[in-house]
C-alpha cells in the first residue's frame, strides 16, 4: 500500500510538503491562527473557541497572540497550559505536552527538519520528528526545542535554551547546546 504524503511525514519519513492536502491543511491552520491573533483580547471566549478547532486541548489552557503553528491538529497540551507571546510550535509531526506546562515568551519548538546532506535538501525532501513535554515543565523564554525530543516531567529549561537532546525528570537545565545543571 502506497503512503500518504501525510501519512508519510507523521511517521517521520522524508515526504512532499507541497503536496496539496497538506498545504490545503496548514492554509486552514494558518487562517485559523490569523483569525485567533487578530481577535480582540477581550474576546477571550471567541479566541479560545478559535484555538480550539485548531489543537487539542485536554483541559484548561490559555495561549497568548501571536501564536503560530503548521497543523495544530498535531498540537495536544494537557491540562492548565500556558503558552506566552509568540511561541511557535511547528507541528509537522506530533507535539505532545503534558499538565501544568508554561511556556515563556518566543519558546520555539520544532518538529521539523531537512537533510544534512546538501543535494539531499536541494530535491525539497522533508521530514519530522515528535517531541514530548512532560508535567509540571516551565521553558523559559526564547528557549528553542529541536526535532525529536523530550522533556521530562518537573523540569524547569533556562531562557534562551537550544534544547538538542533529551532532557530527564527533575532537574533545571540551561544553555546552548542545553544541559542539566540541577538536579532537583
């Protein structure tokens, strides 16, 4: 059986980003996101029914605009999820975060990639890995998580973080590449 494009770029293999349904979904998104920015801030109820057909959200969650993401059906959050101003969350494949999760101004978290190898990229092959948030997590602002990996639960990440590998439970970590500093 042939894959999906779609299909394809969720099982984190190389696939077409130009290919019709997908771009027909992130337009959607995309429309989704500017109806949501440009909403007043006093339509707090409006802004949440918008983010709502774009995510999935378990429980209470709040976003601050601007917010951007590819998909956002690939978004879940957990319960009392706090995003600040201008996160973006690329979404080309699954981003999973837990409860209690803040996420400080400008946290970028990306699940896709290109190849490493030049004329590789230059065919326009893509591809995307998940990344996890666990409970109780705090990333501060500016942070950058990179495709594939996950934090655990009770961390806290240092502002301006570029988050490359795995971060375990329990402890602070900091820095470019990011790393533990605390356990806790």
């Amino acid at each position: 059986m042939i894959k999906s494009e779609k299909e394809k770029m969720l099982a984190g293999e190389y696939y077409d980003a130009g290919d019709e349904e997908l771009v027909k979904e992130r337009n959607y998104a995309k429309d989704l996101t500017f109806a949501f920015n440009y909403t007043k801030p006093s339509e707090t109820e409006k802004k949440k029914e918008i983010l709502r057909q774009l995510i999935n959200a378990k429980g209470s969650f709040h976003i601050e605009a601007p917010f951007q993401c590819d998909y956002g059906y690939n978004i879940e959050v957990g319960e009392n999820f706090y995003a600040n101003y201008g996160c973006i969350l690329l979404d080309v494949n699954k981003i999973v975060i837990g409860d209690n999760v803040l996420l400080a101004p400008n946290v970028q978290i990306y699940t896709a990639a290109h190849p490493i190898d030049p004329e590789e990229r230059l065919t326009g092959k893509e591809f995307a890995k998940p990344i996890t948030i666990g409970n109780n997590v705090w990333i501060g602002g500016g942070s950058i998580l990179c495709p594939g990996v996950s934090i655990g639960n009770n961390v806290t990440i240092g502002a301006g973080s570029v988050v490359t590998k795995d971060v375990p439970d329990n402890v602070i970590a900091g820095g470019n590449p990011c790393k533990v500093i605390k356990e806790l």
